[in-house]
C-alpha cells in the first residue's frame, strides 16, 4: 500500500501553475471527477449538502429547503443588499443568513464544529468563498426535487498521479537539482543576517527563504524577533488533525470520499485513496 499524509489532490486554478505541474508529472496524472457523499441522517446524499437535499428523510429536505427560501428572502429586500459587515460576519451567522436554518442544523454548523474544533461563534467567515459553495435557489430547489448538482464547488474535479502517489510531484520537482538537502533541520534563522541554522550542515546564508512549517514554529526559531511579532504569535490558535490510513480488502464503493457531520461520528471524513489511482493499494 502506499499512503499520502492525509490527502494532497492538485486543484489546478492558475494557468501558469497547471502548466508547470502536468509538464513535470509528464504524463504521470489523471483528471478526476469528484465522487463526495455525506453521511446525514442514515442515508448517504451527495455533495455538497444544501444542493443535494434529495434523499433525505421528508421532514428534514423540509426543514433545509423552507429555511433556505425563508434566508433567501431576506436577503434579497432592498435593505439588506449591499450589506457592508460580511468580512466581519462569524461563521455561525453567516451559516444561518446564507443557507438558512435548516442546512445550518443539519451539515454547516456541527460539520464545521467538528472540523475547525473552535467556537463558529468566533470563527470569521473571509475563508468561505472559493470553499463553500453557494448554489442558486434554482440548484437547491433542483438538488431537492429533480436531479443531482455534483459539479459545484472548487474540487469538482482534480489532478492526481497514477504511479508514486503525491510523492511523484516532489521527485519531478527534485530531477536535475544538484543542492537539495533533506532530513536536516533548521534549528534557528537569524533574518538580519539572513542565515538559517541547520543541524546537519551548519549555518547557511540565503537571499530568500520560503517557509513551509507552522508559523508559530517558525517565529519560535527566529533570532531576536521583533517584539511585535512575538505578541502577535502568542494570538495564533491552531488545531490537529489525527489522519489513520488503513489497508483493507473489498473497500468496494465507488466513492473518493465523504463527510460524516453528525456528533455520534468521531472522524468528519473518510475517503478511499485508491479510487483516486488503482496503483495505491494491491488488487483487491
């Protein structure tokens, strides 16, 4: 079996950037179209939620469709267009006034409670708009009652390696490079400077420096760091993802993954990696 750490698929949005990456992967990818269910009430529905009621028990597609006309006419008087505050809009309330009370109970509320572990009281809202999709009245009426709308959102579809998993980026990335040292840490970085020290090859000077580790670690690596910076770091939060990869026979569904938001769940996702490319697990 070969496993990613968590998942990594390529949602290529940037021209220049696409062309960079299948170029490098050379015809080592294959362009997937999303398969995503969630897990709500017993039954599995499509993805995303508040445009796929169909499905879902009578009483609940109700409850998410009345809610939804009931925010959709809301936000549609003169008074409320051209609303000014949505940058400054928790989570919580934005939830309700944009999908209403109904999908908000059922998916966005204990969904999003269990993904980000931190009151959506508190949680601003400036992240939302390339990641949850805002289907039209049309598309939720339709979701509910006629057919399914599976192509919204910024992961309908994506790019991910047949052979090598993940790791086939990095390696493509890493042919032809002379200078890459790997396994050796960087214990301090002294910006004035600009020398970073590393465990293994002692201290290297650099013109730029591109930093991919948490940012708290990373301001706790600097050397003499402005006072104002070391404030600021003392207000990041962060939480922690457990992932657990197993290989199992017969994992059967067709399906890339789905979301579980109820609490009786302790996971808010699973998915099947091998669906992405037959070569990460063996045959059967």
């Amino acid at each position: 079996f070969t496993f990613d750490y968590c998942g990594h698929l390529l949602h290529l949005r940037w021209p220049k950037t696409k062309k960079l990456i299948l170029n490098l992967l050379d015809g080592n990818y294959a362009l997937i179209k999303r398969k995503a269910r969630i897990f709500s009430c017993g039954v599995y529905t499509h993805y995303p939620f508040q445009a796929n009621l169909s499905g879902l028990p009578d009483t609940v597609k109700s409850e998410c469709v009345s809610g939804f006309l009931a925010a959709y006419k809301k936000s549609h008087r003169p008074c409320a267009i051209g609303h000014t505050q949505k940058s400054l809009e928790v989570f919580s309330h934005w939830s309700r006034r944009v999908f209403g009370e109904g999908v908000s109970k059922h998916f966005m509320l204990p969904y999003n409670s269990k993904l980000w572990r931190y009151p959506l009281e508190k949680l601003s809202t400036e992240w939302c708009a390339p990641f949850v999709p805002r289907p039209t009245l049309k598309q939720v009426l339709e979701g509910a009652y006629l057919r399914k709308k599976e192509a919204l959102g910024y992961n309908s579809s994506f790019y991910y390696p047949l052979v090598g998993a993940i790791q086939a980026l990095p390696d493509a990335f890493a042919q032809g490079l002379t200078s890459v040292e790997k396994n050796c840490a960087v214990t301090a970085i002294d910006l004035k400077n600009k020398t970073a020290m590393c465990g293994c090859l002692g201290p290297v000077k650099f013109k730029h420096l591109i930093n991919t580790s948490a940012l708290n670690d990373f301001i706790a690596k600097l050397v003499t760091p402005p006072s104002a910076i070391k404030q600021a770091a003392k207000k990041l939060r962060h939480n922690t993802v457990y992932v657990l990869n197993l290989g199992v026979k017969n994992a059967g569904s067709g399906i890339h993954w789905a979301y579980f938001p109820e609490r009786k769940f302790p996971f808010y996702r699973a998915g099947i990696a091998s669906n992405f490319s037959k070569r990460l697990a063996p045959e059967g």
